[in-house]
C-alpha cells in the first residue's frame, strides 16, 4: 500500500454580500460572489438556513478575478435563481 502524496491546502475563498434592495419581508434565498483574488465562484444561500443551495464556478476554476452574482425569479417558476 502507498501513502497519499502531500496534501495542498486549498486557498481561502472570500465572498461578499451586496445589498439589492430594502426590503420588509426576509428573502428566501440571497446571492453571493467571489471578491477578486480568490477562487471564482458564486453560490445561492437558503435565507432560513444560512447554508449554500449550491455554488458554482461560471469562468472555470482558474478564474480569480471575481464574480458579481445577484438572486432573482428570472424564470417565474418562484423559485429563486442565480444570476
């Protein structure tokens, strides 16, 4: 049996939050983005959780230069997308 190579720590990924709106009611999900340096990627969060719904990388993973991402119901189904 071989014993696995050294391990490579993975880079420390920075996201940001944005306000879209002012808004009374709590959205149900919200999105977030890669500041510029960092791995890019973007991911939607659950507003009841705090948790990722998913995340995903749009311009590969070699891409650092950041990514704006914004949630909305762009296909009216009422559920929330990542833009």
């Amino acid at each position: 049996m071989t014993s696995p190579g050294p391990r490579r720590s993975r880079p420390f990924t920075r996201l940001s939050l944005e306000a879209l709106e002012v808004r009374s009611v709590p959205a149900a999900a919200w999105a977030v983005g890669a500041a510029p340096g960092s791995p890019g990627t973007a991911a939607l969060i659950d507003g009841s959780t705090g948790q990722p719904r998913f995340t995903v990388a749009p311009f590969g993973d070699g891409f650092t230069g950041g990514v704006s991402a914004a949630a909305g119901d762009v296909t009216g189904d009422a559920v929330p997308d990542l833009v």
